[in-house]
C-alpha cells in the first residue's frame, strides 16, 4: 500500500508500549505529529495521568497532530475501563499542506496503531473536554 | 499659516494610502486591484512599482514602519503581505507577496498593523475581524476570528499601544473593545482601564451614539485610555471607561468617516464636507475647535472654462446666460465668472476616506496626511486651525 507519510519503527514501538502498559489512575496520552520536510511521523510527547482539558491546553492550536489517548472511562455500573482512541486533532486554523497530509496520512496510523475509536476535533481546544470525550465512547 | 502641502495623485479615487516608516515612499490603492508605489522625488511623488497580486479592488493598505512590511487587504476575500526581499536573479529588492487566507467568505475592508508589528487586524463584511499571526513552525500566518457579537459588517479597526486590546467600528452601529490576545505571540499584558486578563474575543466595551448609525472609524488615545469613534449621525463620540461619560458632539455638517488622534487631548476627523476637522477635549468635556482647511487660501484662480467660450449666436451673450440660469441653475447675472465653477473652496474636492498621521514629534503628532476620492494627497499641518465661526466666507484674494 503506497504511502505519503512513512512511520518508522521507532513510533510503533513506542505505540505498542503504551497500548500495554498498566494504567492504575487518570488518562495518559501520546502525541505525534508529521515532519513535513522528512515526511515521517514524530513522537512529540507522552502524557502520563493528564486531565483532558489539560491536555487541550498542550496541544498546539494552529498544527494537527494524532493523540492515542488511554482514557479513563467510568461506566454507569461501576467498572471502570481504560479504552484506546485515537484523537484527530485537526484544527481549521492549521496551514493547508498539513492538514492534507494529516488526513492523507490517517487510515494508516490508524491501523498501524491498532485503534479502531477516532474521535476528530476540528475546533481546537473548545472541542476537547472530558463531556465529549465520555459521550463519544459511550 | 503654514498651507498644506497638496499632492494630485490621480484622476481616480485614492482608496487607501500609507506611508513607509520614514516618509519617503507612499503605497496607494488607486480603486484598482493594484497597489501603487510612490516614491519622493523632490518635492513630488513619482509612481516607481506596482505591486499587482490580489483579484479585486483593493480596500486598504497597511506599512509597518519598524519591520517594513506591506499588508493589503482585497475585496477578493484575501490579505497578502509583503515583504522587500533581494531578487535571487537580480540582486534589486523586490517586494514578494505572501498569501494570508483570512478565512472570510466576504469582502475585506480594513487592515491594520499591531503597534509590535507581529499581528494584524483585518475587518470584514463577514461579520468578522481576522487576528492574523505568523506560526514559525509551519511558516504561515494564522487567522483567528473575532465573532460575537458583531452583526454587520466591520468598517475600521484600531489597536491599543498594549498590543492585545482592539477597537472595532461596525455597521450595527456599535464601537466595541475586544481582546486579540493570541497566545503564542503576546504575553499577557498589564490590566488597563478597559479590564484585565482577556481572554481571545472578550468584549471590553460596547459603545454607540444617541442618534445610531453606522460607526465609520475608531481610534484610540496615544496612551490608549480614551477611545473616539465617529458615525454616520454626524457625530463624534468620546468614551472614557469607568469615567465620567461618554461625550458626544453633534454636528450640522455631513459625516465622518476617518480620524485620528493627534496628542491625548485633539483629534483630527475629517468626511464627506471635505475638509479635516479638528476636536480638544479632557474629562471634562469635548467640541469642536475648528478645521485645518483655511478655505481663503485654497484655489483662487478660476482657471478655466474661459477658454471653452466659442463663437455663435447660441453660446454667448444674452441668450447663454439666460440658458444657464434656467438649465444649469448658473447665475451670472450679478456679475461673477460665466465659467461652470464646480470647483469647492476646499483643498479637497471630494470626500476624505483616509487621515492617517504623518509626522510625530515626541507624543504629539504634528502633521496629518489625508486623501480622498478626488485623487488628492494633501499633508496638513496640525496646529494651523482656524476656528469655523471666524471664517469670512467668500472672499477672492485676486
């Protein structure tokens, strides 16, 4: 399958470490983004036990980034489970080249991360709160 | 009195014009797509570039005078900047455009640089103004819109010396404050009188004059405290937050559209009368002080149609002034020139659109440069007023 943006080893180790790795409390996170000039993807940063409003004020508001996020759901029963999604951040303010190879470049982080849940934020941090995160996963 | 110096540009509408940091060249919109060049020769202004990018006529341009780039802001929905950079073939510096998408699905209609020359405001019929940014991560401009609670279309803008606070003149008849702070350009600025801590698209204050009407220009004070705006009711406002009142002087001639603060306690305005008015004022009140057009010193010879006089039974004599009298509403009977004398008294001859300062001298600023739709460029020197009721209207100085 041709691709636009190469993901090196490195990032899908990285990936599987985090899909395995035990979460006692919170919601952890990592970001990666798109080297534009190398056309590979980047880990930017990993987020351990981070709110998601938090987590909105960290990332960038005008470039778009993928975030795996392992959140911390509390179902209406009592258990609480720790689900994968993948966050499209995307916001409109982005420059037009990247969001274009963001989107190109999506479906195949998507399976090489193993995530079937995508959740896209287009509105930048208004569109990231904990309500919307919940109320997609439900 | 110190005359004004005046410029015939063109023949055609200046739309808007700025001066570069140090005077010396002039960027105008002609009512064109283009942005016209000028620079000084002499004591005259000679066309030397034509920057040509946008699709449509363009609405208002801006210089920075520190960092020395050009913004222009189209009808075509789009901003470019500009920037002179040295040709790589030729070694001359060329002015190269960069593309700002501002997002708006109307028109443009006024562009302003911030004071640090890092953001710019752009007004628009969307309803909108566009804070544009420059990410260095991704070697684009950003734009972010200030929306609520604007319902019409943005006619002027205005920044505050601080950087973060912008005023907004609008065709819902409203003047507002908003907050333009973006965060990875500005830090967060000092509380002013107008509030502190400002999030993006806070509104400050919301200010309109008793009559309504369209608020054509906003400015603010040199220190930023106090805001002016003028509307379509022919009236000047002067808002002091948290103070006393809001001072509003109505006038009996026609409206302004443009203004500009010339030291903390005058301001220049000028409109569709076609000459630039000037107001003092403090907390304690506000009015008008007189203009800076001392007509008796405008154009004294009637140059002109004297020559268009021809032979025949019908163009001359009785029977043309008559003709004239009863058609073209001309009297020549008591005696003053039978030319078609359209001519105003005034060193404009049409409305001023633009009055931007011109030369400051510490905190004050001492000449004024207007330009209108008459073509006319005129610089006027800000301490010649003449008082309005002391004028003696219509004396020929032959």
């Amino acid at each position: 399958m041709s691709q636009t943006v190469d993901i090196p080893q490195t990032i899908k180790d990285s990936l599987r470490k985090f899909r395995f790795a035990r979460r006692n409390a919170g919601s952890a996170a990592i970001v990666i983004k798109i080297n534009k000039q190398k056309l590979i993807m980047e880990e930017v940063e990993q987020f351990d036990n981070i709110s998601i409003e938090e987590l909105a004020e960290e990332l960038p508001e005008n470039s778009p980034r993928y975030v795996v996020l392992s959140h911390e759901l509390k179902h209406n029963d009592g258990r609480t489970s720790f689900p994968l999604v993948l966050l499209n951040w995307a916001p409109t303010t982005s420059e037009i080249g990247m969001m274009t190879l963001h989107a190109s470049a999506l479906i195949n982080f998507q399976n090489t991360a193993d995530v079937s849940k995508v959740i896209e934020i287009r509105d930048g941090p208004e569109g990231l709160t904990k309500e919307i995160v919940n109320s997609k996963l439900a | 009195m110190a005359l004004p110096e005046v410029h015939n540009i063109a023949q055609v509408p200046i739309t808007s014009h700025a001066f570069s940091g140090d005077r010396s060249q002039l960027a105008v919109s002609l009512n064109s797509n283009d942005v016209q060049i000028y620079s000084r020769s002499g004591t005259d202004f000679v066309p030397t570039e034509t920057l040509s990018e946008h699709d449509k006529l363009i609405t208002s341009i801006d210089w920075a005078p520190n960092s020395n780039r050009i913004v222009t802001a189209s009808q075509d929905r789009n901003a470019y900047v500009w920037q002179e950079t040295p040709d790589p073939e030729t070694g001359k510096l060329v002015w190269k455009p960069t593309l700002v998408l501002l997002r708006i699905n109307r028109s443009a209609t006024y562009v302003r640089w911030s004071p640090n020359e890092d953001k710019f405001a752009v007004a628009s019929g969307a309803r909108a103004i566009s804070i544009c940014s420059f990410d260095a991560e991704n070697n684009w401009w950003v734009a972010k819109h200030l929306k609520k609670p604007i319902r019409s279309t943005v006619l002027s803008v205005d920044w505050h010396p601080n950087n973060v606070l912008l005023a907004a003149g609008s065709a819902d008849m409203k003047a507002r404050v908003f907050s333009a702070f973006i965060k990875e350009v500005d830090q967060r600025p000092a509380p002013t009188v107008w509030g502190s801590k400002l999030p993006f698209n806070t509104v400050c204050g919301e200010y309109t004059s008793p009559a309504g009407g369209w608020v054509h220009t906003v400015g603010f004070s040199p220190s930023g405290d106090v805001l002016a705006f003028a509307s379509h009711d022919s009236s000047v406002s002067i808002v002091y937050p948290g103070g006393p009142a809001i001072y509003n002087i109505r006038m009996t001639s026609l409206p302004l559209v443009t203004l500009t603060w010339t030291s903390e306690d005058s301001i220049v305005a000028a409109g569709h009368d076609c000459r630039p008015l000037v107001f003092t004022g403090s907390e304690a009140g506000w009015q008008e002080t007189g203009t800076l057009d001392d007509s008796k010193s405008g154009e004294t010879s009637r140059a002109g149609a004297a020559g268009a006089s021809s032979v025949g039974r019908l163009k001359a004599g009785a029977f043309a002034t008559f003709r004239d009298a009863d058609t073209r509403g001309q009297s020549s009977i008591s005696g003053s020139s039978p030319s078609a004398d359209t001519k105003l008294l005034t060193v404009h001859q049409n409305t001023i659109t633009n009055a931007r300062p011109y030369e400051i001298h510490g905190d004050q600023v001492t000449r004024v440069s207007t330009t209108g739709v008459d073509g006319i460029l005129a610089i006027w020197d800000v301490n010649a007023v003449t008082a309005l009721t002391a004028r003696v209207g219509g004396i020929q100085l032959r």
